[in-house]
C-alpha cells in the first residue's frame, strides 16, 4: 500500500484562515459541455444556480463561542459542497474562503 502524500504550494501556505473559516479551491464543472458518461450539459445548466465542489484547502481553529473553542467538522483535503463565499486570489490561483455554517457537507 502506498501512502499519498499531499503536497502543499507555496501560494497555499500564505495564506490562514481565521476562527470558523475555510479556504477553499474550486473543483470546476465538467469540462466540455459533456459528463464522464457522454451526457451533455446545455451552458444555461452551467451557470452558477446552487452548490459548488471544492477541495478544503487550509482550515481555521474553529468557532470561539462560551469562552471555548469549537472544533471545525471539515480538515484540510475534505472534497466539499458549499454554497457561497469569498472569491481571493493567491498568486495565479483563485480560491473561495467560506464560513464553516456555508459548507452543506463532505463528500466521501
């Protein structure tokens, strides 16, 4: 058995999130107009109408609430749904920083 071994850019590391918040990288739709299947995806579908995909990419300490720090349920390679956030840019790469509460949940 191999281990994967996760390989973190310089442009990834510049950047922490704080308290609740996750730094999050796109994982873009089907490229092509066309799914994995052959299915093809009219561009009226393609526009931004819901949830997206993403990769977690560095993740805050967690919510301060009660004089306590609450843990984040998501950690760094979680692949996500979430609804909106942020848009930064960090050296040629875009990326989504989102509130913890705006992550719908993990894919597995």
């Amino acid at each position: 058995m191999s281990k994967e071994k996760k390989v973190i850019s310089k442009e990834e590391n510049k950047i922490k999130p704080l308290g609740d918040r996750v730094l999050i990288k796109e994982i873009e739709a089907a490229e092509g107009g066309k799914t994995e299947s052959g299915i093809i995806i009219p561009d009226s579908v393609k526009e931004d109408k819901g949830a997206k995909k993403g990769k977690v990419i560095a993740v805050g300490p967690g919510l301060f609430d009660d004089g306590e720090i609450v843990p984040m349920s998501v950690k760094v390679g979680d692949t996500v749904l979430y609804q909106w956030g942020d848009t930064v840019k960090i050296g040629e790469t875009e990326y989504v920083v989102v509130s913890e509460s705006n992550i719908i949940g993990i894919i597995k």
